[in-house]
C-alpha cells in the first residue's frame, strides 16, 4: 500500500474509511497527538465506515497515543477488506477524541 497521511483540519477521530476494497499491506503508522490527553488509535479490516461500529468491532490494530507526542509505530499487518481508522478517548472505545488535532500516516 502507497503511504497515505490522513489529515483533516475538522476531523472528530469518527471512524473513516482510509482505503477500501482489496487487499492493503500496513508496514507503518505514523501518528502525532497534538492535544494534552492520550487518544487512542484503532485500525479496522473493513471495507466501509458502515462495517465498524465503535466500542463493539474489535479492532485489528489498537494503539494509545501518548499527549503530544509524535511517533511512528512498526504493525506489518494485511487488510483484505480495507482500512478504516478512528481515534477514540480510551482504548477500544467508544467515544471519539472530539478533537482535531491529531494526525496519521498509513504507509
């Protein structure tokens, strides 16, 4: 998979789709927490946003992003449906980070 930056001066941490429909290798992701609260990243294996639902899919990739801190973070995992993304307040949560400064690169 290309690398991708997911971006977007307005996003809530909502589950959304990063790259859909076929298989997708995730070497790396790059993430950088602007905020003073930990956010927690998870990583799904679907192929729409529709698919996820937030406190009740598992997620395939979880991980916690420490208060402004920025790192990158070795996964090497397959996606064969697609990648979704969300960031949520605690980990395998339920709750969006209801914030927007925070930033990922999938490569």
């Amino acid at each position: 998979m290309a690398g991708r930056y997911y971006s977007d001066a307005n996003w809530d941490g909502a589950a959304t789709l990063v790259q859909g429909a076929g298989p997708k290798y995730i070497k790396r992701i790059f993430v950088d927490n602007e905020n003073a609260a930990a956010r927690f990243l998870q990583v799904f294996n679907a192929a729409a946003v529709a698919d996820v639902t937030l406190g009740t899919t598992e997620p395939d990739i979880n991980c916690r992003i420490p208060a402004t801190d920025n790192r990158g973070i070795d996964v090497e995992a397959w996606f064969d449906a697609g990648v979704v993304i969300a960031v949520t307040d605690s980990t395998r949560g339920a709750t969006t980070s209801g914030t927007n400064n925070i930033f990922i690169g999938i490569g």
